[in-house]
C-alpha cells in the first residue's frame, strides 16, 4: 500500500509588519520550508507593510515529515535580506484539522536555540556484563546541522550528559556531516528520581560562544526494559519558543490542508473504475447513470475536486469526450434558458474547465505567451477608465509638458489595441495546434448544443457554448493571472495587472459574441468596439474551423491519451558542470546549456532545437538533489547522480536562477524518476575535492553517502504524471464523504423499485446506487484490513527489538 501525504496551503496576506527600511517600509517576502528543506519563496511585494501575496501550492510529501515554517524577509538590494519572523506549524495541528486551518498567525522572533535542523545516529545501550552496570553512547554520526558559521558549514562536537557528569567529543572542522564514532561510559544509577540521558550538538567556536545545533534526551527507565536502542533521531531545539515576542512582528494569513492518502493496489478500485467507464460506454439513460448521481449528491465545496479526478481518470482511459459529452448533456437536459448555459459551477464546467488546463495547456502558453511576455517587457501605464487615471504614473510627454487625460487615454488605447490585434490573431490562426482531443470535444459540444436549442432565435449559443469555456474560462483566467497558468514565473505589479485585466476583458467581451454588451456595461471600454466586432467575426470563423475535424485527426483522441503524453514536460537555460575524475570544482566551470526534460530523457545543447545534443535517460537517474550552497557560492545548484553504459556513477551539477526554478526542476525530475530500480538511498550534498568528500570529510569518492534522499518532496503541476490508482483512490474519498446521502438515495430507488413499474428503467435506478454502496463499503473494508495490518507488524517488529 503506498503512503504519502498532499499539503495544499495558500500564503494570503501579511499586516503591521515591522519596518525594516531607512524609509519606514520592508520589501517583504515568504520562504516556506518543510522541515530544513526550502520549497518555496514567494514574490517581493515592494514598499508595504502589509503585503498580499495570494500564492498558492499543492505539495507532495513524505509521509514522515514533522513541520512547515514560513519566514518572513525584507529584500534588500545591497545588504543581506533582513528576518522578519516567522511562523512553524507541526504536523500534528494539521492533522488534527482534516477541514484545514485558515487563520491569521502571529510571526515570532527567531531565537538562535530553536533554530535547529538535522539528525544524529547514536546507539544507547546498558551493559550489565561486568559487575557495575553502565550506561553506554555510542555516537556515531550527524546528517544536515544547521550552518553557523560565515563558511556555510559548523565545527560541530557533542556533548554527552547523565548524572551530573559530562563528556564531550573531538570537534569535527568545517563540516555539517560529521562522523565521530566514539563511545562515552557511564556508570548506571537507578536511584535518580529524573534518569535522563542528554545527547547535545554544539558549534565551536574559538573567539565567541559555542552555537546550539540541538539535542536528543532519553529515558534511561524505559530504556531498561529494552537494554539498547539505535537509529537516526532528529535533533530537537533546547527550549520553547518566547511568546512574549509574538504580536510584535505581525501577522501572517495562512490557508494550509493537510491530506494523509494510503492508495491499495490497483485490483481492489477496479470494480470503482470500471463502473465509472460504464457511465461513458455504455446508455443507461440519465438517471440510471453513475454521473448524474454523482453529478446530485456532490457538495458545491467538492465539487472542483471531484470533476480534477473525474478527468484524469477519463484522460488516462483516452475516453475524456465520452466523459465530457455526458456530463454535458446532463447539464442541457436540466437548461431551460439557455443563456444561463454553463454560467453556473456545475460538474460539466468544471470537468470542461479541468480539461483545458491538463490537455491544452501547451496550446494556451504557445498561443498568449508571446503576448503576456511583451506585456510585462514593456511595463506601459494603461488606462480607458477617467476616474482612475494617475498622471504621476503616465509621466510627462516632454520636457516641458505634462500629459493631460486625452493623452494618457489615447495612448493607451493604442496600446490596448496592439496587444489585443496580436491577442485575437494569435488565437484565430491557431486551429492547427489545438489538441485534436480539445477540438473533437469542441465539436461534439457545439453539436449537442444545436440539438437541444435549435431554434433560430438561439442560432448563436452553439458559438457561445464553445467561446464560454475557451474565452471566459481558459484564456481570459490565463490573462489575468499569468502565473497561475505557468505563463511567467511571478505574479505583476499593479501597473501590468491593470492593463491584464483590460486585455481580458475585451477577450471576454468577444467571446460573448456581442459587441453592444460590453459598451454597454462599461462605456470607456467604447475605444476597443471596433477591436471587438472584429473579434467576434473571426471568432465565428475561427470555431467552424476549429470544430472541423477529420476522421484520421479524430483517431489519436482515441488512443489512451494519459498525462505524460506531452513531449516536452520542463524545458529553458541552465548552467552545467559535469563532474571530473581531476581538478578543482568553481562556478566558472559551469556552461549554459539549454535543456528539455521528456517522459524519456533530460536532453541538452547550446542551443535550442540543436541537432546535435547529449542526453540522460531518466531510467539511469538514481537521484537527484540540492548541493551545500558553499560548494559553488550558489544556493541554487542541484545535482542529478546517473550511471553510465558499465554502471558507474556520473554526477551532473546544475545551477538555476533562483529557488523557485530550483524547485521545479527537482520536482520536474523527481516525479518521472521515482519509480526507476535501484535509486539511492543516500547522496553526497558536497562535491569531492581535494582528495575528500566536502560534506563529510570522506576520503574515498565510492563512500556512501552522508545525507538521505529527498525524493519524496515534489510540487504539484498541471503536467504531472498520470496516477490511476492516486485518482481512483480520490474518488472513492469523495464518495465516502457523501455516503449517508448516498445510502438515503439508495433507500429511495429501492422504495421506487418496489413500486409496479412497466418498462426495466426501475432496475437501471436500482442497479447503480447498489453497485456503488458495495463498492464503497468493500473499499473501507479493505482500508481496515491494511491498517490492522500494519499495526500488527509495528507490533512484531516492536517484539522483535525487545527480544
């Protein structure tokens, strides 16, 4: 049974943030880590203390993780970004609110001695053999210490404690993986009244006072009954945060949900998985069909969630029109006016709107990329509206004279309609690289609509139905919120947002195919009228074009279309070092090279689309992770550790812009590997100079590693691989929200079916809910069976260490 756990969290606001700036401002940001490992950094929001960010993440985790902290910074441009504060949140409070937490928190101060980060391996045992009993500690190792010193690493020793006495190890220079493997006897009191064993991690330092890194304590009474205990223990902080400091640096709104998933084998959600395609195969008519139940009892809350794993299963079964055409025409068969057609949040616009994103999502950066990216190149102050019109903002038109409000209005019309022509050209020439899937869905929509409103007074809803979910819900949502849509990697200013946000509102006034709409709702828009009557005649043009799809086209929406189908799932510049058996390593030995991740292999060249260029098979990646930013003078460099054609290892370093390109790399890389044989347990986070390893002072390049593996870490994208059994599993979850409903319905079609009825469709209303209830019912069961299975074996393994 695989284990993992889904953090969705929303970093909203920040307010009455300290200054931290000679002008009585902060230039403040967000860094959020789980446990020591930076996932996140937010964007700058300039001169404020009280900034919106309004970013939002889904991460995948290991099931092991202990905290999430968010650290507030000032940017600064010359000195070293100043702390703010900071708010931790263990995993313990997340799990104790499965709805989520949503709340303002205060940031704390940061205190030296809870800053504490990394493992110890240590062996405590009791030694009865001689006449004195003893208490023994084996210290063995350390893995990711907290770096004290200006050299990015510690001089860490340790400090053992037990009755009064103490003893200490030998200092490790220069390191944050240090092995010591020494031993420290003590001679057992079992009169103490607190018979605590205290493991401590210090830094030296020889001028100033030592640096706490941590300590683990142990109950020697416990102990007794169990005679030794070994492992890795994480390495606590010496005391509990100040709460006098809180409320002194502000407040930060968080939005985090915390989602523990054990997914079965795939056999145990094949009878959920095959009822659900029956609902798409097979002509029950609506109310017998599995959707339309669905489509009833889901919560409004639930039901974006709902329709994610509903089109992910279907796009990996390569039946996602079937799906769609039948959620569609559950919605027309409850339409009676048909401009309220698809206005609402029903399952067909958000399975529709779902669809978009995960199978048109190159097709939406290829087509409104180029624009979006002169957008915020240009940086130009746009304006129709009089009433918000800042002359401070538009400059003067010369040396001598200012810009009246004709001027600024004028140009920015001009402005306007540059970006919108290249906009509306781009979208109408681009039949062609629409996904085929995209358009057969298109042309069976634009189809069931005509039948169910064929009237000539509603000649223009089949357009409208279509130009609905491409315009209002794909395009226009990308235009005003690029980074949401991967477009750019930051979210705008106000000055490019503004002009955004015009941009799509007049993308969506055309594909409301009606001109007089928008003029009328809003008369400063009038400049752009004649932009969008000509819009919407070649949006008219443009669907008759798009919907028109031949047979031989159709055929690949046939095939099993899954997730990774995307030929190119990461691609841009890098900087890249390739390990050598000789020399030093710098940051001048690192290349820029242009790289492209697909479902096969990790290709480079110097230039993009080069004929001639290198490559990894993913196959042969056996890890990949971040390197000691003292190693190039960068935070920012990773490293992918394959093997070659005789099964030696390579290492490839390569060095990002920043820690959010970092990221998503690694995630990139680590999602489409983490299923090859033989990946490593372990990794060196240093480089191996000088005839040593830097992270741990091995002498010998095939040492193992020092530090475990992060592969477990990732960031949720829209071209993510294709999970079945993930999204099967998510679907059962939801169904088991709804179940007293579902069992109230399913009570209902039994008294319905008792009734007299002529024709089978009783049987039909019968068949579905009791198919589904079994399957639920059998699903829960085998949850119980796997847990009482794993707690029987944490018992025998428990048993075992006593023994």
């Amino acid at each position: 049974m695989a284990k993992r756990s889904s953090l969705f969290l929303r970093i909203i606001e920040g307010k009455k943030l300290p200054a931290k700036d000679l002008t009585g401002s902060s230039d403040p940001y967000c860094i959020v880590r789980i446990d020591n490992e930076t996932i996140i950094r937010t964007a700058t929001i300039w001169k404020t203390l009280s900034p919106f960010w309004g970013e939002e993440y889904n991460v995948h985790l290991p099931s092991t993780f202990h905290s999430i902290s968010f650290y507030v910074m000032d940017e600064d441009a010359i000195s070293r970004d100043d702390v703010i504060g900071k708010v931790s949140i263990a995993k313990d409070v997340l799990t104790a609110n499965p709805k989520g937490v949503d709340s303002w928190m205060s940031l704390s101060e940061i205190d030296p001695d809870e800053e504490v980060q990394g493992e110890i391996h240590l062996r405590i045992e009791i030694c009865s053999n001689s006449s004195t009993p003893k208490l023994r500690c084996h210290v063995f190792e350390a893995r990711d210490l907290a770096r004290k010193d200006l050299n990015g690493a510690s001089d860490p020793f340790v400090r053992v404690q037990y009755n009064g006495k103490t003893q200490e190890s030998s200092v490790v220079k220069k390191s944050c993986y240090p092995r010591w493997n020494e031993v420290f006897d003590f001679a057992l009191d079992d009169a103490m009244a607190e018979n605590t064993l205290y493991v401590e991690v210090w830094d030296w330092d020889l001028v100033s006072k030592n640096d706490f890194l941590g300590k683990v304590a142990f109950n020697i009474n416990k102990l007794q009954m169990i005679q030794q205990k070994e492992g890795w223990f994480l390495l606590l902080p010496d005391k509990a945060r100040r709460s006098e400091t809180e409320g002194n640096l502000g407040s930060l709104r968080l939005q985090l949900r915390l989602r523990d998933e054990s997914v079965l084998p795939s056999s145990y959600y094949q009878p959920l998985t095959e009822l659900l395609l029956q609902s798409v195969t097979t002509n029950n008519g609506e109310k017998g069909n599995l959707l339309a139940l669905i489509d009833e009892l889901i919560t409004t809350e639930n039901r974006q969630e709902v329709a994610t794993n509903l089109v992910k299963l279907f796009l990996g079964q390569g039946l996602a029109k079937q799906f769609l055409n039948v959620v569609i025409k559950l919605e027309l068969d409850k339409t009676t006016e048909p401009n309220t057609l698809f206005r609402n949040n029903s399952l067909a616009s958000k399975s529709m709107e779902c669809f978009l994103k995960v199978a048109g999502m190159q097709y939406l950066h290829n087509i409104l990329g180029p624009t979006i990216n002169r957008v915020f190149e240009e940086k130009k102050y746009v304006e129709l509206d009089p009433n918000k019109v800042e002359f401070k903002e538009a400059g003067c038109s010369g040396l001598h004279r200012c810009q009246t409000e004709v001027d600024i209005i004028q140009q920015s019309v001009q402005c306007l309609q540059s970006y919108l022509t290249e906009l509306v050209e781009a979208i109408v020439t681009s039949v062609e690289q629409c996904p085929s899937v995209i358009r057969a869905t298109f042309r069976e929509l634009f189809k069931s609509v005509e039948a169910r409103f064929p009237q000539d007074r509603y000649q223009n809803i089949k357009y409208v139905a279509v130009t609905s979910f491409l315009c209002l819900r794909f395009f226009s949502p990308a235009i005003m919120s690029p980074k949401l849509f991967y477009l750019r990697p930051k979210h705008a200013d106000a000055r490019t947002s503004r002009t955004l946000l015009l941009l799509a509102k007049a993308i969506q006034s055309i594909g409301n195919l009606d001109a007089n709409e928008a003029r009328g709702k809003e008369i400063w828009m009038a400049p752009l009228q004649h932009n969008i009557q000509q819009g919407v005649a070649f949006f008219k043009d443009f669907i008759i074009k798009l919907i028109d799809i031949e047979e031989d086209q159709e055929l690949d929406c046939q095939k099993r279309l899954r997730l990774q189908t995307t030929s190119t799932i990461k691609e841009g510049y890098l900087l890249m070092h390739r390990a050598k058996e000789r020399g030093i390593l710098t940051s001048s030995h690192f290349k820029k090279h242009y790289f492209c991740l697909n479902c096969e292999a990790l290709c480079h060249s110097k230039m993009p689309n080069a004929k001639n260029s290198a490559f990894i098979p993913l196959s042969k990646i056996r890890a990949i992770e971040k390197v000691d930013e003292k190693c190039f003078g960068s935070p920012y460099v990773m490293q992918i550790i394959s093997t070659d054609g005789r099964g030696q290892f390579e290492i490839m370093y390569l060095q990002c812009k920043n820690v959010n390109e970092l990221n998503q790399w690694l995630s990139s890389l680590r999602k489409y590997c983490v299923s090859n044989e033989q990946m490593l347990n372990s990794y060196h986070p240093g480089v191996f100079k000088g005839e040593k390893w830097s992270c741990c002072h091995q002498k010998e390049k095939t040492a193992p590693g020092c530090d475990k593996t992060h592969f477990g870490v990732t960031l949720q994208e829209w071209n993510d691989p294709f999970n079945p059994d993930l999204e099967s599993h998510l679907i059962y979850r939801q169904l088991l929200a709804i179940r007293d409903t579902l069992t109230q319905k399913y009570v209902e079609c039994k008294e319905r079916n008792d009734a007299p009825v002529s024709s089978s469709e009783g049987t039909n209303m019968m068949d579905i809910p009791n198919k589904l209830f079994q399957i639920i019912q059998d699903l829960e069961r085998a949850h119980r069976n796997f847990e009482r299975w794993e707690t029987s074996m944490t018992k025998n393994m428990s048993v075992e260490l006593l023994t």
